[in-house]
C-alpha cells in the first residue's frame, strides 16, 4: 500500500510540477516536450524529478522477518535506533553491486549505527534444483566475495569489519523489491533510520548520489547523537 501511495503521490508531484512551469513561464512544459526547453529551466526540472525520492522521507518502511543466507532469523524491528542501509542486488546487477557494497563496507567498517541489509534477487531457479542447493550455491559466492575483501583489509581494518553488522537476505519472489518499490535489473539502496522511517532512495551510483548518501547517513548519526544526549 505505501509503494502504490508513493508512486500515485509521485505522479501527481510530477503533473503539479508541469502546471507549475506552465504558469511561471508560458510554452515551458511544452517546449521541454519538443525538446526547446529554456536554458536552465529543463535542468531545474530535472533536479526536481531527481530529488522526488526524497520527498517521500519519512513514510514507514515496510517490515520484513525471514532468515538470512546463515539462519539468523532477522527483521527491521530487530535494528530499532540503527540506520539501516538495504541494498536490493540481482544477477544483472552484480558487478555495480559488487563495486557499491565494497565501498559502504569501507567507507562505514565497525560504525555501531550502522546496520547493511543486503538483499539478494538469484534469479530463476530451475526447478530441479531445490531451494537449500540454491542458498548453498549463494552462500558460497557471499563467502568468496567477503573473504576477497577480507585479504584486501589491512589488520586494522580487519578488526573494524568484524564489528561491521551484514546481514544477507535472498529475496526468492522478489517480495522485497516489491514491497520497497525498488527499480529492477539496478542497484538500488534505502536508507531507514532508526525509527523505522525511509529516509532516502538511490537508484543509480554517481558522484552525486554517493554525496548524498553520505549526508544523509551523517545527518542521521548526528539526530540519534542528539536523541541520545536527551
């Protein structure tokens, strides 16, 4: 229900935002249409199409409660008062995911506040393999990938990771990228602080996203600092 509320709610943003430029400046939405848009103007739009996931801070982020890849049972009540960072990950994906999880687990290794749920899509599974083989065979590609990154640490660094908090989800239906409206066949990562709130979407890395994420996560550190304090 929240997903369909925030796409409906997306959508009337959008269509109030084309009114918007119509009104400030007659022949504009028509001429971003033909694609004679104004200078500057088409780039203030974008910006603000850009910026919609944050519009929607604040919603609940839906609850989950599953095993993860190692039979810890798990859920994000579990993590109340962290920030949660899910990473929604699928085979066309993998190698921007692989480049993204590396870089959060470094950026962020030991920090107390911070929870990674990673989310995993393994695609169609044919039907004669049984769902334990599969989770084996997904188990063994996570551990091949944390022990690369583990010879890569430095012994610092490796008591810093072993204090890190990672959890690994397979998504079977993709039930979780459904219920977090994610963007299929991308790397998509939620930022949930530590009162179960969505407080940000990032559907493609960039320069900026990756800014964005650490402002978010900092300014997210800094409300529980101040709720701590209290």
């Amino acid at each position: 229900m929240v997903a369909k509320n925030g796409r409906a709610l997306k959508i009337r943003l959008v269509a109030a935002a084309a009114a918007a430029l119509s009104v400030a400046a007659p022949g504009a939405a028509q001429d971003a249409y033909k694609g004679s848009q104004p200078e500057g103007l088409l780039e203030a739009v974008n910006g603000f199409v850009d910026r919609l996931d944050r519009v929607f801070d604040y919603q609940m982020a839906p609850e989950f409660r599953q095993n993860d890849l190692y039979g810890k049972r798990i859920s994000l009540a579990g993590y109340s008062g962290r920030i949660c960072i899910l990473s929604f990950v699928d085979q066309k994906n993998e190698e921007e995911a692989r480049v993204w999880l590396e870089d959060q687990s470094i950026d962020y290794m030991g920090d107390p506040d911070l929870v990674f749920i990673n989310v995993l899509y393994p695609g169609r599974i044919p039907f004669i393999v049984s769902r334990s083989n599969a989770v084996d065979s997904i188990r063994r590609e996570v551990d091949k990938f944390l022990e690369q990154m583990w010879q890569s640490l430095s012994e610092k660094e490796r008591d810093l990771f072993q204090r890190t908090t990672i959890r690994w989800v397979v998504d079977w239906k993709r039930d979780l990228q459904r219920a977090y409206n994610t963007t299929r066949d991308r790397m998509n990562l939620v930022v949930v602080d530590g009162q179960g709130q969505i407080r940000q979407i990032i559907r493609k890395k960039t320069p900026k996203t990756v800014e964005q994420l650490r402002a978010t996560i900092a300014e997210l550190k800094r409300e529980r600092a101040g709720l701590a304090s209290r």
